[in-house]
C-alpha cells in the first residue's frame, strides 16, 4: 500500500471504531483547515524520519517479462486526538484500542499490513501554552509491504540451440 493509502485505512478504522463522522479524522497534508468548535478531532500524521525500509526484494518473471520490486518497511504514524474541551483529554486512549481492534485486524489482514503502537502517548496540551487545545499524540507503526511490477525488455544472450537435421556452418 502507498502512504497516502495507509494513513486512509488508519483514519477510516479510527473514525469507525471511535464512533466520529469521518469528516472529522483529517489525513494531515500539507495543508488542512482544522475545526474551528470545541469537539474533537483526530489528524493522521505520516512521520517519514521514522520509517524504516526492512528489505527490498526483486523477482524477474522471464516468460511474462516483467518485474516485481518489492519493499518491506515499518512506516511511522502519528494520531493527534484534539478539542477545545476535555473530550480528547477522556478519549485519546481509545486509539490504541483502535488499532488493535477486530475491526482494524480485518482491514489490515485485507491490505496486507500490520498496526503497532509506537510508544506511549504524548501530552502536547501544554504546547499551546494558556490556550484550551487539549492535544494528544499516538505514535502508530505500521508493518507494509508494497510491490510494483513493470514490464522489462528481455535479453537473450543465447542463439536457440542447434537441432538435429540442422546444418551447422563452421568457421575454418
């Protein structure tokens, strides 16, 4: 799965066990209009210094001619559970619920990945100094494998080898 992939798959598993309309569970890019009311919300946040490639692999498919690259990596997340109340302040553990949820075990089973909590949860709140944000982060590790095949042109190196009946010419 692409990156923009996973971190789709991480906030449809958290907008659905947590019970918030998805409009709500933002995929951070570069940019994004945060709600303005006092409920909360959640960004998926994709951390590129902390992914990590475990291997790539390449198989050659000679009779179809292709390729197939494939790269299996640890690709790090983050999930901020943020309001302008004490609701992200009573609900932010319920992403690691999330994570490992029956729910989040089937859409990862049918994607081909794997969900990992990334160490504790951080209190960022303090962050916005004498502001009411209450702002939660989560890390998320999550175990990929992505794959793309494309087709090669082939070498052949060899002529077909000589048959019987063939007429050989050889060289003086």
């Amino acid at each position: 799965m692409t990156i923009t992939a996973i971190g789709q798959l991480l906030a449809d598993i958290l907008a659905t066990y947590m019970g918030i309309d998805p409009a709500r569970v933002i995929l951070a890019g570069e940019t994004y209009d945060a709600p303005k009311d006092k409920d909360i919300y959640i960004l998926v946040i994709h951390d590129p210094v902390g992914g990590e490639t475990i291997g790539i692999n390449s198989s050659l498919e000679a009779g179809a001619g292709t390729e197939t690259m494939g790269r299996a990596a640890h690709e790090r997340f983050a999930v901020e559970v943020i309001s302008r109340n004490r609701t992200a302040t009573d609900r932010f553990q319920e992403v690691l619920f999330a994570i490992k949820s029956v729910i989040a075990t089937q859409l990862a089973e049918t994607n081909g990945v794997r969900f990992f909590r990334g160490g504790d949860a951080l209190d960022l709140s303090a962050i916005e100094g004498a502001g009411p944000l209450r702002r939660y982060r989560i890390p998320v590790i999550v175990s990929n494998v992505q794959t793309k095949t494309v087709a090669v042109p082939m070498i052949d190196k060899y002529p077909p080898a000589a048959t019987i009946g063939d007429t050989l010419e050889l060289e003086a």
